[in-house]
C-alpha cells in the first residue's frame, strides 16, 4: 500500500515538474529576439545610454565594428584597449 501510494505522489510530482519545465520553456524569450525591438530601441534612445545597457536590454552582441573610413575592423571581441566609437553587431539587423 505504502509503495503504490508512493509511486502515485512521484507520478503527480514528474507531471507536474514537466508542465513547469514546458510552461517555463514557451515564455523564456531567446537570447536575442526581434520581438518588441521597437520598445526596447526607444528604452535606449538617449544620449546618456551606456553600452553595458546596451547588452543588458539587448544581450550580447555577436561582435563588433571599429575603425575609420579608411580601414574597418572587425571581431567577436572589442580589444583590450577599446577605441572611442564601435558597432555592436547584432543577428538580423
């Protein structure tokens, strides 16, 4: 008896740990999405934005433009002593 009832409460507890995990999964929005990219370009559109900001509303960025007119650089990482201005490159945009 005690063993049924047992195997019943690990029955209702899995269930119920893998609707969790399944309703967790639909609402957890992916790293970068272009859902509501309008609102979180207003939230960012103001002088004072910083690039930590930037990553934070956005996420990480998948790499980085620097340089001048004449010659453009590129790479997944900004270097160790950053330029002035850069791009963060984003997917699809």
């Amino acid at each position: 008896m005690k063993t049924k009832t047992l195997l019943v409460i690990l029955g209702v507890v899995f269930v119920c740990l893998i609707v969790g995990l399944a309703t967790w999964l639909a609402t957890c929005p992916p790293k970068f999405s272009l859902e509501n990219i309008d609102a979180k370009i207003a939230r960012l559109n103001k002088p004072e934005t910083t690039v930590n900001e930037v990553i934070h509303v956005l996420g990480e960025p998948t790499g980085y433009f620097w340089g001048n007119d004449a010659h453009v650089q590129q790479g997944k990482h900004l270097p160790d002593d950053p330029p002035e201005f850069y791009v963060l490159r984003y997917p699809k945009a």
